[in-house]
C-alpha cells in the first residue's frame, strides 16, 4: 500500500512538471537512484567524477552525492534520469542502478495486539545473569529514549568497540544516550523541491531531524531484543508481569531511517553503512520490500546492505514480511540474512459475550468494556441498520457510510469482514461514531491476532460461532446481547501457532533456499511503546497514557531473534553470524505446549514454508553441539549459481574471487546452510545429492548418527550415516542423496537429525516432487 502511494505521489508531481514544462520526457525527470559497486574502494571525487560524466553540463547542480556508501560498501545515490541511470549501469564496477525504493514497516498500525512475556523461555535466570558488551543496532522509526526499558541502571561501561555518535535534534539531547541506548542516529527525509523538469534540485527537509521516536514501532522493537528489566510492566491491566529484551544488558544503538509512510531503501542503506562503521555486532531490520514488488538481491537495499554486514562479521536479522498466509510471499530472503516468521505465544485475551438466551462465547479482543453482564442491549447485523441507499453488503461489513446512526445508536451490531481492505480499527471508529454499544466481528481469518478496541465493547468470532450467533439474532424478536471486558489467559494451548498474518515461503527469487528461517513470537507482544494520547477513545478514563503497548507483526517477532543471537554471542563471543544463526536453527523446535507438531492458524499441520525449521529455543542454541558455518565462499558461489556476471561478483568481493566452472541454478542447494530445499526433483530421476559440512563445537571427542525422517515415496541416504570427532578434528562432512520413487507431487518435507546422546542437530529439507 505504501509503495503504491509513494508511486502515485510521484507520478502527481511528475505530470505536474509535465504540464509545466512541456517538452519535458517523464524519463528526463531526475530521481532518486541508488548506484551500487560493490566493495571497490573508490574516493568520492572518483563518484563525482562518474556523476558528471553522466549528467549534462547546464544541470552540473545534480553532481552530488546524496548518500554516500563508503564504510562496509560502495556507491552513491543522487538525482538521475532514467537515462543518465542506464547510462551509469554499463560501467566497469557499477554492480546495479536503481530508483530509490520505499520499503514498509512489517507491523500495520490498526494492528494493536495484546499479549505480554518477552521471555522466549520461561526459565530465564541463564539470560538475566549475562552481562553482555553486544551492540545491537536497531534501524527503524526512532527511539523514545525516556522509556523505563531504556535505563541504564547495572549496566556497565559502553563498550570500548563503539564509534558510533548520539546525534541530537531540537527535542533530543546527548544526554538522553546513556550505557545502554549509546548512540541514535537520524537521516533527513530527500524531498523534491521544483517547479520545472529540468532544474529540479533537492533539499535536505527544512525541519530539523532528531533520533527521536513518533510512530512508535522503532521503541517497541528495540525494547523487545535489548529492553532492560522492567517490573509491573502492564498494558492498562493487561498482560501485567515483567518486560525485558532477548538480552536485557546488551546495548542500543538507534538509526531512524523511517517515517510512518515507510522507509527510503537508499537510506536504509546508508544507516547499515553507518552501523557496521560504528561497531554494532548485530542489525535489526524489521522493515522490507513489498511482497507485490520484490526486487533482486542486487536492486534490494536491505539484500545489498546485509551482504557487505556479514562481510564484516555482523548479522543482520530481519522480518519475514505481514502477507501472508499466501505462499511466495517472504521477503528478505537473501541466504545471508536471517529472516523471521511470526507466531502467537501462549497467551490469549478473551473478551465474552453474553447473548440475550444466556448462551456465552469467548470472543477475542483487548477490550476496556465497562459493560457488565447483569444489563443487556439490543444486537443487530449490520444490514438491518444501513442506511437508505447503502448497498447490504457494505452495512454487512459496516463500511464507513454504509449505516444509519440513528438506528445503531446504543445497540451491539455484528459485522462480517468479507473484505480485508476495510480494517478492524476502521470499522470500529465506524460504529464508535455512530455511538454504537459495541461490536462483534465475524472474521475466521485475523482472528488470531487480537485486536485493540480500547475502551469500545469489541470481540472477534469465527465463523462457526458466528453462524451460532445469527442463528439467535434470527430465532426471536428481541434479540440482546453484551460483550464483558477482556481476561488474559495464559497457558494457552496450542501455542506456538503460525500467525496468519506471517509471510509463506517460498521465496520467489530461489526455491533452491528454505524461507523463512525460523519462526519466534510476534502476536500481542507487550513492550516499550511512545506514550501518545493523540488519539481519543485510545485511553481508558482516569489513566495516563501508557509506557508500554501491545503489538502484532514479524516486526516484533524479527528483534527477539535478534535478542536471543545477542544472549549467544554474549556467551560465545568468537562465534561468526552463522555459526550464531545454525545454533538457533538447528536446536528450534516443531512441537507446540500439546506435544503435537505446530499448526497454522486453520488448525493444519504447519510447513517449513510457514515456520522455517521451527521456533527459536535459545537456551538450547547455547549447546548446539554442531553447526554449519556458511562462509563468504558460499555466498559468493550462491551469486555465481544465481546467475549474477562475473564480473559483478568480483566486484562485490574484496578478493578476486573466481565463480566455479560449472554454475547452475541447482547447485545453489550445495551451498552449506542448516536447512536443505530442492525445487525440482522428477520421479524416477538421478538422485540429487547435496553436501553438508559440519563443524565441531561440542565436546572434543564425539559420535554423531544421522536419523532421517523421510517424506513417503522419498529414498533419503546420508553417507557417512556417523561422524566421528576427535583429536584434532572439528569439521566433518556428509552428503544426502534425494531420490523421488513415487512421491506425491508437490513439496515434501523432512528432516535428518544428528545425535549424541546429549546434542540433537535438527536439519530441515523441503523438496519439491514432479
Ligand atoms: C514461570 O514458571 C514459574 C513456575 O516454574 C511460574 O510460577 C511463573 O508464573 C512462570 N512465569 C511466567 C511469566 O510464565
Ligand atoms: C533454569 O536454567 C538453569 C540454567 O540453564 C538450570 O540450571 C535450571 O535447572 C533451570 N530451572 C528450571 C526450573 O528449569
Ligand atoms: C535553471 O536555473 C537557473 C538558475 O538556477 C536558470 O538560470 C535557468 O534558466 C533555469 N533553467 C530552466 C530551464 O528553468
Ligand atoms: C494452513 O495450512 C494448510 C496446509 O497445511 C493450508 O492449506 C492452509 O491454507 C493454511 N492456513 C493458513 C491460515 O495459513
Ligand atoms: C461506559 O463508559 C462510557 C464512557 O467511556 C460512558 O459513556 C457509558 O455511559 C458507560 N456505560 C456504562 C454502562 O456504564
Ligand atoms: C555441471 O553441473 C551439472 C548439473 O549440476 C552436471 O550434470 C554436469 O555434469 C556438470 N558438468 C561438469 C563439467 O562438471
Ligand atoms: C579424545 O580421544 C583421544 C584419542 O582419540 C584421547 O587421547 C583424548 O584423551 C580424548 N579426549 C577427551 C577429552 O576425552
Ligand atoms: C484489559 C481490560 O479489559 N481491563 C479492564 C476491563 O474492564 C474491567 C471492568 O471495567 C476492568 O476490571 C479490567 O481491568
């Protein structure tokens, strides 16, 4: 959606500038480009030198940088028409030339969840022990450094590794930095200021920038993966217990790259240059392409940023992206990128209702009804109090216009969410409006996600008890109904289910990778949130603004896999990001609190396409035993089987790497990572085999069998079935034949687990049978 907008605003002042100027081409009009070239050490002067080559003598004003990428990468980006851009992509180390894309923050703001714990483990005296040095770069909306989850109290020194600044702004003070948020930075937003095509100049935006947070999502994020100990954390009496971060003594470093209409991709590049140059350990990145408009890894800013980051021994983890439950829909899928599904955790929130027959269901909603059970109100659908001349599809869904308030006024009114454009908060206002009592939303599908009406009668059904309640509304007169404030239930079962909202794999740039990678929570996570009371209704009378605030989305699921990659590297401090990311991903699990395989949000077996290898454990990360480490050489060798020129490739590696001789689409299963995808495999064919290297990171001397789970109709054979570690020897490795006999068409999954008696390595594969 936001990218749509953005395109549409432009394509706004670009036909305003054609009418203006009218020999003007749309594809003379300068815009935001990205020039990438890989990690070539170029001066500046030489990219200004590359700029005017390209941009006409009378326009000399554009030769300038507006950002430049010269720490972990290079390049530039500035002003360009198309022309002067296809111009530039032709020459020698250019790797790629791309408009500025806007990318999107994974969490929807209507999407006001509920739900608490921050603990990926209840047991949580091995993560609050750890004094941990990890800087955790957070690249977001901000930060609001006042937040509790933000002091600094037992937090010791800020790492003698940092270099990074606390930029301050009209309402952000240096001393607002403390040992655990120790830097902030800001980008100004680019706007076009022009009222003719050929001399159209930018300007820095004229207010003045500041780290600080207004939206919200940068605050929750970071207090998620690094949020120091907070007793009595509460969402006005909901979800009460203690907030804390992954990592509560890890340390915060926060670039505001964003707005809430999304993020500059060139932006975001540069923040990522700034973060590695500073000295973060690991990125967090809960923002993304659009799955509608997924570029390849080379025009992908968080893809191109995140490659130079694992260069330098920093992890990047991001989120999967909030369009599922349809498949193809993952974003920042880059094997080098730890990408994050998101679950519910086993907490709910119901919110009753009470019909006029004495029948109750528990609906699921955060709610601050006053409403109590022993008064009764009238209950209507939707349809029954449109307004004259709304269609009764639109009163159904209780459209914004489509009702009579006069009718609605008082009464609790059912509504139906056949259509997703037209969201729950929207609805909501809607009836709040026309002072209705309450709602009961009919919706099998966001069901799952709690939304928060706040102080307005609401709860959520699915369809069957809906069908139960029209059934009632049908069989009398009068029919009454109330809705009683919400309860929050732990121990939830099942729990963890995939969040319908979360983005399905597989990626649409290669199958021949599994994504997402592992699945953590993301449902009505409670954290650190801006105390705003812009909006009415928003805030239960008599209480203040709350500190804290419930939210939904990969966004809140992507920094507690970054919290949990902090507590292991605190522990493990030689340990490479993808030594940190096989550890989690090796030892999650694909059971839920009912001992049963994890399910989605239908109540059906849960794919790797939905949850990765499973969800994170990250005290059991700690003691992997084994792990795969995925070297620079794949990644390059990934590129080269990608299809990607040699000559780029070079480019993008410091060294002169050379691409193997033979590189096919296929061989990208080789590379060594901790699951195993194969997107095609006929019946009857050659075995497919792939190559897997462990490394030893256990005790010295150990014993390692393979137990394989094979889908029905597959031959899986492991050669050696058992690894043998001792002396000297760390690293082992094996293959895995994949031979299709008579499987069902379509992707098949399984797994081979190695075991010690003390370690179990869990490794996934998903094949896809012909
Ligand atoms: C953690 O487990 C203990 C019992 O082992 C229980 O008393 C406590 O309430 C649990 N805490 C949370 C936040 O679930
Ligand atoms: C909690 O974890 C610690 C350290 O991992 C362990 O020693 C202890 O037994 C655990 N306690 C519970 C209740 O699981
Ligand atoms: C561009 O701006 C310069 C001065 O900044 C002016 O002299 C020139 O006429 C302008 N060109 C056009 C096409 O408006
Ligand atoms: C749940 O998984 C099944 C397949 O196992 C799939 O058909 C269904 O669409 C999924 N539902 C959701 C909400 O993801
Ligand atoms: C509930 O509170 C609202 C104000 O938020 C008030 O207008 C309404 O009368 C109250 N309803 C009942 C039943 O107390
Ligand atoms: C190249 O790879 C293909 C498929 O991966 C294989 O069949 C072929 O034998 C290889 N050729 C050489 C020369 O290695
Ligand atoms: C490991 O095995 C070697 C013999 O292969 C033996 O010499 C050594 O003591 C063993 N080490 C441990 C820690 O058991
Ligand atoms: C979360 C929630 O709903 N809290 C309140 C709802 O309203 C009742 C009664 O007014 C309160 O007791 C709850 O604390």
């Amino acid at each position: 959606m936001e990218l749509l907008l953005q395109f549409s605003t432009y394509l706004c002042i670009a036909s305003l500038l054609l009418i203006i100027s009218s020999e003007a081409n749309t594809d003379q009009i300068p815009k935001h480009y990205v020039v990438y070239m890989g990690s070539s050490s170029i001066s500046e002067s030489s990219h200004l030198e590359l700029l005017s080559s390209v941009i006409p003598r009378e326009e000399k004003k554009r030769v300038s940088l507006i950002h430049h990428f010269r720490h972990a990468m290079s390049g530039f980006s500035a002003m360009l028409t198309e022309r002067e851009a296809s111009a530039l992509s032709g020459y020698d180390g250019v790797v790629s030339v791309f408009p500025d894309p806007t990318l999107e923050l994974h969490t929807t703001r209507s999407w006001d969840f509920l739900e608490s714990d921050l603990g990926m483990n209840n047991n949580t005296s091995a993560h609050l022990s750890t004094k941990s040095d990890i800087i955790i770069g957070i690249i977001d909306t901000g930060i609001w450094p006042e937040s509790p989850s933000f002091r600094d109290e037992g937090i010791g020194k800020i790492p003698s590794t940092w270099k990074g600044v606390c930029m301050e702004g009209p309402d952000f003070k240096k001393s607002n930095c403390n040992r655990k948020l120790i830097g902030a930075r800001y980008y100004n937003n680019i706007q076009l200021t022009s009222s003719d095509g050929k001399n159209l100049t930018l300007t820095k935006a004229v207010t003045k920038g500041s780290p600080r947070d207004s939206v919200g999502h940068g605050t929750h994020t970071s207090s998620i993966a690094a949020g120091s100990i907070v007793n009595d954390a509460t969402y006005y009496g909901l979800a009460k217990g203690t907030a804390r971060g992954g990592s509560p003594s890890s340390r915060i470093a926060a670039y505001k790259t964003c707005s809430e209409q999304g993020c500059s991709g060139a932006t975001l590049l540069k923040a990522i240059d700034d973060a590695i140059k500073d000295g973060v350990d690991i990125i967090s990145i809960s923002i993304g392409l659009s799955s509608l408009f997924q570029s390849d890894f080379s025009k992908d800013p968080i893809a191109i940023g995140a490659f130079h980051a694992e260069q330098f021994g920093v992890m990047v983890v991001c989120s999967a992206g909030n369009d599922g439950p349809d498949p193809y829909t993952v974003v920042n899928a880059a094997p080098w990128i730890f990408t994050v599904a998101a679950s519910n955790i086993d907490r709910n929130f119901l919110s009753t209702i009470v019909l006029g027959n004495g029948k109750m269901f528990q609906g699921i909603g955060i709610n601050f009804s006053n409403l109590t059970r022993s008064k009764m109100y009238p209950l209507v659908l939707g349809e029954e109090v449109a307004a004259k001349f709304a269609p009764a599809s639109e009163a159904r869904n209780c459209y914004p216009g489509s009702l009579d308030y006069n009718k609605v006024a008082g009464k609790i009114v059912v509504c139906v969410n056949d259509d997703p454009t037209i969201s729950r908060k929207i609805k909501k206002l809607v009836l709040q409006d026309a002072k209705a009592m309450g709602m009961i939303l009919i919706d099998e599908e966001k069901k799952d996600v709690p939304f928060d009406a706040a102080v307005f009668p609401f709860s959520e059904v699915t369809n069957l008890e809906g069908h139960q309640i029209l059934r009632y509304i049908k069989s009398t007169k009068n029919p009454t109904a109330t809705i009683l404030a919400t309860r929050d239930v732990t121990r939830y079962k099942p729990s963890p289910i995939v969040a319908s909202f979360s983005s399905r794999g597989p990626s649409v740039l290669t199958e021949n990778i599994l994504k997402p990678d592992v699945m953590a929570p993301g449902v009505g996570i409670l954290a650190a949130m801006i105390p705003k009371s812009d909006e009415p209704g928003s805030i239960p009378i008599g209480k203040k603004p709350s500190l804290f605030g419930i939210m939904s989305g990969t966004s809140m699921a992507c920094p507690h896999v970054t919290g949990a990659a902090a507590f292991i590297k605190s522990v493990h401090r030689m340990w490479t990001p993808s030594m940190i990311k096989s550890a989690l991903m090796t030892t999650a699990t694909t059971y839920n609190n009912l001992r049963k395989h994890v399910t989605n949000s239908s109540n059906l077996f849960s794919s790797p396409h939905e949850m990765g290898v499973g969800e994170i454990d990250p005290l059991r990360a700690l003691n992997p035993g084994l792990v795969f480490k995925t070297e620079l050489e794949d990644y390059l060798k990934f590129l080269c089987y990608y299809g990607y020129s040699k000559k780029n490739i070079r480019s993008m590696s410091k060294n002169n790497f050379n691409c193997p001789r033979n590189c096919s689409e296929d061989l990208i299963s080789n590379i060594n990572y901790p699951s195993i995808s194969i997107k095609t495999l006929g019946r009857h064919q050659k075995a497919k085999v792939v190559t897997r290297t462990v490394t030893n990171v256990g005790p010295t001397n150990s014993t390692y069998i393979a137990k394989v789970q094979a889908p029905k109709g597959m031959v899986i054979k492991v050669t050696p079935n058992k690894l043998v570690f001792y002396g000297g020897i760390q690293k082992r490795s094996y293959q895995v034949s994949f031979y299709n006999n008579d499987a069902q068409s379509g992707y098949n999954f399984g797994s081979i687990t190695w075991l010690d008696g003390k370690h179990y390595v869990h490794t996934i594969f998903a094949v896809n049978t012909k």
